[in-house]
C-alpha cells in the first residue's frame, strides 16, 4: 500500500469518527422523547437530563450505568479510533496492541442502543403512559451506526496493515 493510500485511507477513517462525535453531542443534548401520563403530566427528556434526574432521584445504580454506557464509553470509544488514526502506528507489535483494544470496545457497541432501547419498551408497556419520539433519538442513533462503521473500518485496515507487515 503507497503512501497516499495510506493517507486517503486515514482521512476517510478520521472523517467517519468525527461524523460520529458530530452526531453524538446532538444525541445527547436535543430532546429524545416526551412522555405523557394521564394527560396531567408531560415530560421531555434528553440522554443527560435523564441521567441527572436518575442520580436527583438517588437511583445511582441506573443513573451511573446510563452515563457509563451511553456517555463516557461511547466517548472513550470515539477517543481511542482518534488516537488510533493519529498515531497509526507503524510496528506490528503496537498493531496487534491496538487490534486488541479496539476489538475489546467493539464487543459492547450496541449496549447504549439496548439500554434506551429497554427505556422505550419499558415505558410503552403502561397502558397511561404515551411516548413521543423526537430528533434526539435519531441523533443518538446516527452516533451508534456511525461508531459501528468507523470500527468495522478500523478492523479491516488494522488486520490489512498486520498482514502486508
């Protein structure tokens, strides 16, 4: 593989992980889903306003698994493939260490998806409960898909790199 391969390949990488982070900060800061009981009480949510109403509510456990799993890891996440993608390093050795690593992170991809997907089917479950999707979700959603792509990605030119050194 020539040099400017190389670079159009990075770029490509690189400009998928941002796509990701672009799409991540909507997804947690714009409206997910407005709930509705008993037409009395009407409440709009994002990622993180529902994280801190979990904790001001003292439900740490959730509250702490949902910043964990749909915040800090994704974030560590996109991190890591940036750091990847900077430093692409060249040694075999550091190669199989990154494959390792990122391998590790893939494995827990779709675990934001399932939490607010388990959030969404809990609350549809109350016959008193009306759920209204917003942008937020599609946001968030976009974020995932573009995190999965970029690590698939990741994968393929980390195996090709190992196997041409």
């Amino acid at each position: 593989m020539n040099r400017m391969e190389n670079r159009r390949r990075r770029f490509i990488l690189l400009a998928l992980v941002l796509a990701g982070v672009a799409t991540f900060i909507p997804g947690i800061t714009l409206p997910m889903m407005t709930v509705k009981k008993l037409v009395l009480m009407k409440n709009t949510f994002t990622v993180l306003s529902g994280i801190g109403a979990l904790l001001a509510d003292k439900t740490f456990g959730l509250g702490l698994l949902l910043l964990g799993f749909s915040v800090i890891f994704p974030l560590g996440k996109f991190a890591l493939m940036a750091a990847y993608l900077y430093y692409y390093p060249p040694i075999p050795a550091a190669l199989a260490r990154w494959q390792t690593w990122l391998g590790k992170l893939a494995k827990f991809s779709m675990l934001d998806v399932f939490v607010v997907a388990q959030m969404l089917m809990i609350l549809k479950l109350g016959w008193l409960v009306e759920v209204q999707i917003h942008s937020g979700i599609y946001w968030f959603s976009a974020a995932v898909i573009l995190s999965l792509v970029a690590g698939i990605a990741i994968e393929y030119d980390l195996k090709g790199r190992l196997k041409a050194s």
